[in-house]
C-alpha cells in the first residue's frame, strides 16, 4: 500500500458551504448519494467535514433541520492529506483519529475526498 492516496481518492467532490441549511445538505446527499461532504466557507476555505451520521444525530435530537446550519453540525478541521500521500499513511491516520473522512489537497485546492468505504471497495470488485 505504498502507492499515493492519489490513485484510490475520489476526485468528483460534492461540498456544502457553512451557511447551508442541514436540509439542503441531506437533500444534496439524497440526490447525489452521498455520506458526508467537505464544508467551506465562502466556497474555498474548508472548515470541516458534515456526514450522515451529524444528520442522524440531529433528527434524533429533534432539531429542525431547516433552521440548522452546516457550521453548526459539522467536525471542525478535517484531516487533509496531499495527493502524493501513501495510501498506508491515510489509512494509519483514520484509524489513529477514528475518523472516516479524508480531504485531499493540492495547491490550496480540493483534489479529492477519501472515505473508508474506499478502503473497503478496493476488496470487491465488479
């Protein structure tokens, strides 16, 4: 697993600003078929990463999600990674900050995303 996280990253990355509504951000999810997204502000400046998982949490709370903004459910900081990274080294950094989400960042800009379902697709193969 010493090729880069460039190879295994999805590149197509759906974001969400901070000011967007969590129901704006699960119906993004819904269409897209999506399991979180990177969160920006001003649509440049990642300020954290927002996944199913904060959206369930929420409805479980009885939170109205259309009076909730992405900044306010959101993991501040993601982790983020340059694409020539070694896979071994992002899947080592999951696991040590139990997280699921990965950005990938090149010159300033988002390159791509990585999940753990990544990892688990490269067992099954079509």
């Amino acid at each position: 697993m010493s090729q880069p996280i460039s190879s295994f990253m999805e590149r197509q990355v759906w974001a969400v600003d901070m000011d967007d509504t969590v129901a704006e951000v699960a119906s993004l999810f819904a269409r897209q078929g999506l399991s979180w997204a990177p969160v920006l502000e001003s649509r440049r400046t990642i300020v954290g990463a927002i996944s199913a998982s904060d959206l369930l949490q929420l409805n479980a709370q009885g939170q109205d999600p259309t009076a909730v903004r992405a900044w306010q459910r959101c993991s501040y900081k993601p982790i983020s990674v340059s694409p020539d990274t070694p896979v071994s080294e992002v899947a080592r950094l999951m696991i040590e900050s139990k997280i699921h989400h990965v950005v990938v960042m090149d010159g300033g800009g988002i390159a791509g995303v990585v999940s753990s379902l990544d990892f688990v697709r490269t067992f099954v193969r079509d």
